[in-house]
C-alpha cells in the first residue's frame, strides 16, 4: 500500500483528472524542481492506466547557467517516463516589473502559445507558494483579488489552469519526492534573498513559523477566504452592471456616480476584468471616478497600460487603447475584396442607378477627412459629420471611419470592417461574400 502522502497526492490528481472532459489532453508544467517532477511523476503513473493523453512543457528561460541542465533534466525525466516533452525558449524583459514578474509574464505567453485551447495545464503550486503570494500582495497594498493569490482553476485564453495541490504543504511533496526515490534539480537562485519572494520564504515565514508553526496554512486559508469573498462580490457587481449596460458596452456615468466610492470601485474593475481589460492603478481609476459628473460635451480620456477610459455624452467607454491609423488611400472596383489597416472591408457595390458618366468615375477609398457630403435616399444632400453627431458616434471613432469616394462625391461610409453606416442614392452595397 501506497504511503499516506502519496495516497492524498494521487487522490487530489485523480479528482482534477476527473475535471479534465475526456479527449482533451493534460499537460504538466515541468520546471525541473521537486514539486513539478513528482507532479509529472504521479500525473504519469495516472494516466496511462485511465487512458487520458498527457504531455509536459519546459520554459527555458536563459536567465542562469543551470537554465540548460534543468532543461536536460527534463528530457530526461520525460524519456524515462514516456511522456511527450515540448520545451520553449523565452527571452525575459523585465520592462520596469522586476525579473521575478518578467520572467513569470514570458513563461505563461510560451503557455498559451503552445497549449490548444480546450487541454488543461496542471501546475505545481502549492500551500507555501499560496501563503507567499498572499505576503506579497498584502505587502503591496492588494485588495481582495489580489489576496486571493492563486485560485485552484480558472480559465485564460482557452486553457484550463488547475493547482491539484494548492492545499498542500511543501514538505508533504518533498515526503512523498524521497519515497520514490525521485531526483529533481535544485534552483541555485532560490537561495538569493534580493529576490522577493524568497526573502520571504527564508527570513519572514520562516520566522513566523518560530511562533507559529501552522503559518503557511493559516495564511492560505485566508488566501482562500479572500478568494471566496471576491467571487461574491464579483457576482453581485455583474448582476448590477446589467442595470448600468447601455449600447457598445457602454456604462451610464450618471447612474454610476449615484453609486458609493466602493461600489463604484468594484463596478469599473469588474467591467474590465469581463472585458479582458487590465484594472486601472488606484490614481487613475479615482481620476475616472471624479470625472462621471463632467458635462455631456465633456470628451474625457483617461489612460493606463493596456486600456483606457472615455467619457462621452453621460457614457462611460472603457476601451483597449486605439493604434494610430497609418497613411492609407487606394483605388477600388468596387467588387474585389478589400483589405483596410482596421480589417478586411466586408461590403461591395453591387448595383449602381447612376448617370453612366457616374458610374464610370473610378473609386477611391481612404479614412474620412472631414468635409465630406453624401446625397441620402429621401434625405438629399447631407454633412457626414452632423450624420455622425445625430447617429451619436463617439468623436474618437470618427475619423476611423473609410469613405467611398467618386470623384467629389461620397457613395459610401463604412465603419470597417463590416459595419455599412450610410450609402448614396443610386448606390447599393451588400455583403460580401467570403468566396468574393
């Protein structure tokens, strides 16, 4: 019989296989050290006998000459247990976040870069990883989410992350790594207290274990409660942003303000967090927070890292940050496909009731500049811009518009890529088709 660390380990690995749908392929991220070779190790012993198809990854990272013997390592422990292997190489900029956090970035971009969508990827985290990053998020002022520290599963760009063994402590894995007799790589820069995480390992838990032995566990346990706590919330914040939703995904501002600092708070960072947007820094977020209460003429725009706030006419955008449109003008016939700098133009003109000396002007498609008239159905002759104004398109979508110009006239404005706003009369656009 199994000893009892290794009949929990195998326990907690046959209930997350249990979670995996069968076809989908479990993949095991292999550093080379204890916990993630006897993770492999146990994964292995699992799967074959149920079945399931499971392969391993190793991140290299270059940062240290001992990165390629963790590399061997790997292939070794991988041949000898007849698991599929796939190791990446990554180049780390730290980019102002520390090496710790750089490298942490690089390593799961080379995840979700090779991983299909719908497999899941064990990781080997466990109680003391979770009672560290609860430290280091309290230490940098974390509210809830970040508290929480890792949860045991979650979804990220179509893969299912899961830490069978997040409850569990070290020195159970170390226990069960030394009856199997198993060998795995130490990290020589584990020992280096510059970095964070392992000061804290070192000096802080491992004073707060003098006092209290039970410290990794009562930490995680408030990870988890954090956790908990943050899922609550999120609940309620979703269920109320349905009452605040406008169109484009837009927030009433006015509506928003009547909420409490705090629940506007957790409103904004649930909307983004939805939108795969990153959450804005306190300062930023309490500069959108005073600026729901700016006049409807207002055009407010608020920027930070990976998004951006704008307020217009009492709505709130949160956006991904817009890319500066190049220079771009070509000629048309109207039916060819069309590639634009913002997507492929899904419209042709399919039926022209033109003068035939109209219809012979060759097209020219480009941004909108400004000044443009259209004739409209019904409507006659009409600026774009009070087209735009009356349709309530945001000022910073405006000039990302393509028109269809013949000659002088505009025939058409598309809001690329498939979006027909307004077309001339005479002139029939349609969809078109993907074998066009």
């Amino acid at each position: 019989m199994a000893p009892p660390p290794l009949n929990t380990l195998k326990g907690l690995l046959d209930n997350a296989l249990a979670e995996v749908p069968p076809g989908r392929t479990i993949w095991v991220a292999l550093s080379g050290g204890l916990d993630s070779c006897l993770l492999l190790a146990l994964a292995a012993a699992l799967a074959e006998p149920a079945g399931r198809s499971l392969r391993a990854i190793h991140v290299n990272h270059g940062l240290q000459a001992a990165a390629e013997s963790f590399e061997a390592h790997s292939r070794a422990l991988c041949e000898r247990l007849n698991v599929p292997l796939t190791v990446t190489k990554v180049a780390v900029k730290t980019s102002g976040k520390g090496i710790e956090g750089a490298a942490r970035d690089a390593r799961y971009k080379a995840f979700f870069e090779t991983i299909p969508d719908g497999d899941a990827l064990w990781l080997a985290q466990h109680q003391t990883d979770q009672a560290e990053t609860f430290l280091l998020a309290a230490l940098r002022g974390s509210g809830v989410r970040g508290l929480a520290g890792m949860p045991y599963r979650r979804q990220s760009q179509g893969v299912t992350l899961m830490r069978p063994w997040l409850f569990i402590a070290r020195a159970e894995l170390e226990t069960a790594a030394r009856v199997l007799d198993l060998s795995w790589c130490e990290d020589p820069t584990n020992s280096d207290i510059a970095l964070d995480r392992n000061r804290l390992r070192h000096q802080v838990l491992a004073t707060l274990r003098e006092r209290w032995p039970a410290a990794d566990a009562a930490l995680a346990s408030s990870a988890a409660h954090a956790g908990e706590a943050d899922t609550l919330l999120t609940e309620y914040a979703e269920a109320e942003l349905l009452t605040l939703l406008g169109e484009n995904h837009t927030l009433g501002a006015t509506a928003l303000s009547e909420r409490s600092r705090p629940r506007q708070r957790l409103l904004i960072r649930t909307f983004c967090h939805q939108h795969g947007l990153p959450t804005p820094p306190q300062k930023r977020l309490e500069s959108v927070l005073e600026q729901l209460t700016a006049k409807p003429d207002a055009e407010v725009c608020i920027e930070w890292p990976g998004a951006q706030a704008r307020l217009w006419r009492q709505r709130l955008y949160l956006l991904k940050p817009y890319e500066p449109l190049p220079e771009w003008a070509v000629d048309w016939n109207g039916q060819t496909a069309l590639k634009t700098p913002l997507g492929p133009l899904g419209w042709q003109v399919a039926a022209s009731q033109q003068s035939v000396s109209a219809r012979s002007q060759p097209l020219r498609v480009t941004w909108r500049q400004g000044g443009e008239v259209i004739h409209l159905p019904g409507r006659g002759r009409r600026d774009v811009k009070r087209l735009l104004q009356e349709a309530d398109v945001p000022p910073w979508e405006r000039e990302r518009l393509v028109v269809i110009m013949q000659a002088d006239s505009c025939i058409g404005v598309i809001s690329p890529p498939a979006t027909l706003l307004w077309q001339a009369a005479g002139v029939v656009f349609t969809r078109l088709t993907s074998s066009a």
